[in-house]
C-alpha cells in the first residue's frame, strides 16, 4: 500500500520551497501559483467537532500549588485545529508554545480547560487512556528525532506500528512504502548515527505518519537544521500529512518554517497573541486568507476568522 501517488511527490531530488508539489497557499515561493489539489484537503465550510482537535478555556499551571506557583504557563488559550489543515505556533522562548503542544497532544493534563478530540474530552482521559490515545491518533517529531540508535531507520519507523499490534512483516512493508517519497529510498537499513540530520527529520517524520495519525505535533522540528534543510524538511512533513489528510501542529521559531502552513498563531505569556495576523502581513497571507476566509489566522480560532483578511 502506498500513501503518494509518486508522481506529486518527487523523491531524492533536490526539494526547494514553492516547488509545484507544495499546494500551501502560504509556502514560500514566491511565484508558484500552486492550485489547491488532492495533496491539499479542503477545508470544511464550518467546524466540524467530530474531526476538528478543540481547545476551549486551556490553563496550565505547573507545580502543585497553582496560588504560589506564579502566573501560568497557559493562561486561557482558545484554539481549533481544522482536520487536514496545518498551523503554526511561534512565540518567544518560554510562553508556553511546548506547554500547549503537550496539552493540545495529551502528554500533559491541563490545569483546567477542555481539549476536544473525536468526541472525547482528553483533558479528562485517564493516562492509559491518553498513552492509547497518543499512539493510535497523533504522531510527533521532535526537534532532535529521537531515533532509537541501534535500530536501522526501517525498524524505527516500523516500530510504532509494532507497538500498535501489527505484525512485524507488514509493519515493515507499511514502513517501507514511505521511504521513497521522503527521498530516503536506499537508506532503509542505515542507523541514526550513518544519516544526516536532514534525513535523520525525514526518518523521523515517517514514522510519526506511518500509523496514519489524524494529528501530527511537531515541536522546533528544524531546529537544529540549518535553513535549505529545513525547507526539504518541512517541504516533507507538511506533503505528507497533506497526503493522508492529518492536521498538523508545528512550534517554531523561524517565519520560513511557519510560512509553510496554512495559518500560524503566536503565543505570548501563555496566550493567543491577538494581532497574530502580523505573521503574514504579505500579498501572500492576503492571498491565503482570501482564499480561505474561515482560517484562523489572526486569531487563533477558526470561528472567528473572517477578520483575517483585514
Ligand atoms: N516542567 C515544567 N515545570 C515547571 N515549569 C515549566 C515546565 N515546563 C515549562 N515550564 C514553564 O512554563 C513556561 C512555558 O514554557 P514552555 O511551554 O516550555 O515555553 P516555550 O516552548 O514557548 O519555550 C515557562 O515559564 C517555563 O519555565
Ligand atoms: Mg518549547
């Protein structure tokens, strides 16, 4: 089973932002005018909770006595994450981009506050619940893969499915389909160590999809990359959620990373910067929020977007 059609996806050559594959209207590349195609979901017309991830109300206080513990790291953060659709998360170091990326992803219990997924609260999930959760629904990347060393890059990317239950041989097989569209055919058998760090992300990124996740959280994940890799990179990651339809989340710190999603929030001191429009004050984000009048660019929830154009 292969999740491309190979020919939208061009493996092992030279990646550049905007090359005609990358459908974000966002996307750096200047000058591609990328028509919206398979690779690129369309956005439902309204919310749809059944398949949207939803923040309501997110406090997050660190330590037990949330009165001495000093202002929150979450202070109230409102935010929806279309199915299919990717966002960026800037801010400064220490305003709670990771705090709300391991809520937002069930590795962290809010203080208080809902995050809806599928019908579920996970806020209110039991850890078995959210460890289940976590494996079977969401995929991450990291800023440093967090590849296991001693497995050849097939077996990590496998491994996730293995822990899932599927058998050894067709977690393989399911792997290996991802290995030539990441442009990382031949390197199958490689270790961690005998990959660049570019490759080591691609890797990375495979295996936070192979187990088809339908929301993939991505924290600073080019930020040990110098820039032209960090373009193949997310050139990649955003393909390839785009190709089996997950929502993908990113943090980072770089605008040319975050101009490869379609909408980016900033946080500041715990909270949805209002003015996040600033991001893309360029024709291009003109362009996008034309394009898309219900993103949730400029204030960090989709419901309200229509504003964003302004
Ligand atoms: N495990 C923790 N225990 C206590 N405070 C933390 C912890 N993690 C983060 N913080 C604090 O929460 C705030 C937000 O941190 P973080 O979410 O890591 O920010 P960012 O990812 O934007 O740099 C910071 O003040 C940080 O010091
Ligand atoms: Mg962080």
């Amino acid at each position: 089973m292969s999740y491309y059609d190979p020919a939208r996806m061009p493996s092992g050559a030279p990646e550049r932002p905007g090359s005609p594959t990358v459908a974000s209207p966002v996307s750096p590349g200047v000058g591609v005018a990328a028509a919206p195609g398979p690779s690129h979901p369309s956005r439902a017309a309204s919310a749809d909770p059944a398949r949207d991830l939803v923040a309501r109300d997110l406090v997050m206080t660190y330590g037990r006595s949330g009165a001495s513990a000093g202002p929150p790291a979450l202070g109230g953060v409102d935010l929806t994450i279309r199915a299919g659709e990717s966002l960026a998360v800037m801010g400064p170091s220490g305003s709670g981009k990771t705090t709300l990326l391991h809520v937002l992803a069930g590795i962290l219990r809010p203080t208080g506050g809902q995050v809806l997924w599928r019908g579920r609260d996970i806020a209110r999930m039991s850890d078995r619940e959210r460890t289940v959760l976590r494996r079977e629904d969401f995929g991450f990347v990291f800023q440093q893969g967090m590849l296991l060393p001693e497995l050849p890059a097939i077996e990590n990317v496998a491994l996730p499915l293995m822990l899932g239950g599927v058998r050894r041989s067709e977690a393989a097989a399911r792997a290996a389909t991802l290995f030539p569209p990441l442009g990382l055919s031949g390197l199958e058998r490689r270790r961690p160590g005998e990959l660049s760090g570019g490759q080591a992300q691609r890797v990375a990124i495979a295996r936070a999809l192979v187990g088809r996740p339908g929301v993939v959280f991505a924290d600073e994940p080019t930020g040990a990359l110098d820039q032209t890799t960090s373009a193949e990179v997310m050139h990649h990651l955003t393909q390839l959620a785009a190709h089996t339809g997950a929502s993908l989340v990113v943090v980072t710190h770089d605008e040319n990373v975050a101009r490869w999603c379609n909408g980016v929030v900033r946080v500041r001191d715990g909270r949805i910067a209002p003015d996040a429009d600033d991001a893309h004050a360029d024709a291009d984000a003109h362009a996008h929020a034309d394009a898309h009048a219900d993103s949730h660019v400029g204030t960090g929830r989709v419901e309200a977007a229509p504003t964003a154009a302004r």
